[in-house]
C-alpha cells in the first residue's frame, strides 16, 4: 500500500510540508466534518443516512444543499450542553435555516421547517414542546410549558 499522511490544518500550510505534493478535492459526499455543535445536529438528524460507511442526504429531502445552522456559543457550544437541550434531535427534512440564541430546549419530535429563529432573551427560557411543527416561525422572550 501506499502510505498516507493526514494533516489537520490549512491546505496551504500542509502542502509548503512537503516536496511534490499535490492536492485532491474530496467530494462532501465522502467526507463531512463536524467542528461545532451545528454541524453535529445535521449529521446527527434525519438529513443523513449511513450507506455502506457513507453519510448520504436523505432521498426524503427536495432539494440537496444542507440547511443553515446557527446555534448560541454560550448554551450550545460543548457537546454535552448540547446534547442536553434536545429530548430527541429535530426533524430537519424541510428545514432551510435554523438560528438559536439563549437558553433553549427542545421536546421529543420537533420538526422544524423552512426558517425557524428562536432567541430567549437574557435570563429567560424557552422549552418547544414535544411533538412541536415550527415552519417559518420566529420565537423570542420567554416559554415554559410544564406537566402538571
């Protein structure tokens, strides 16, 4: 075989490393990287499914392009203060952009669709409620709905 040396850093950094090197363009169908929590909620999701170790866009989706992810550094940021937000991860089939800022929790199977702002204001809270469809929706302030 042919050895092979994997570097993590910028392509023109890591090509100066070495005398002849050339260069191959990765199609995103063969690799998806995952450096913040926004990118581990759509691999994480419905978007992809695993084929034979590849990660392939669900033939459910209409269109191809991943939507766009935006989630607040301060509650999203670590992967276990990520993972804690969401009963399950929401369906994100129809969804073309997601913003999230605050202190934000989602129930078990939240679907959101289309573009879908959530902001809890500082010190307040909000809670989507299990089973939730938001499409096109923005919400802000404050929401808490409790079992009683």
């Amino acid at each position: 075989g042919v050895n092979v040396v994997q570097l993590e850093t910028a392509v023109g950094a890591a090509m100066k490393c070495f005398d002849n090197a050339s260069g191959i363009n990765v199609p995103r169908s063969r690799f998806l990287p995952v450096k913040k929590t926004s990118d581990l909620l759509l691999v994480m999701s419905n978007l992809y499914t695993l084929d034979h170790g590849s990660l392939m866009m669900s033939p459910k989706r209409m269109f191809p392009s991943t939507p766009l992810v935006k989630l607040g550094e301060n509650n999203f940021k670590k992967v276990s203060a990520f993972l804690s937000r969401f009963g399950s991860i929401p369906d994100l089939l129809e969804l073309d952009h997601i913003t999230v800022s605050g202190d934000v929790t989602f129930g078990r199977g939240v679907s959101l669709r289309g573009t879908v702002i959530i902001i809890a204001n500082h010190g307040d809270r909000i809670d989507i409620p299990a089973g939730s469809i938001l499409e096109n929706k923005i919400v802000s302030g404050n929401l808490r709905i409790m079992d009683h």
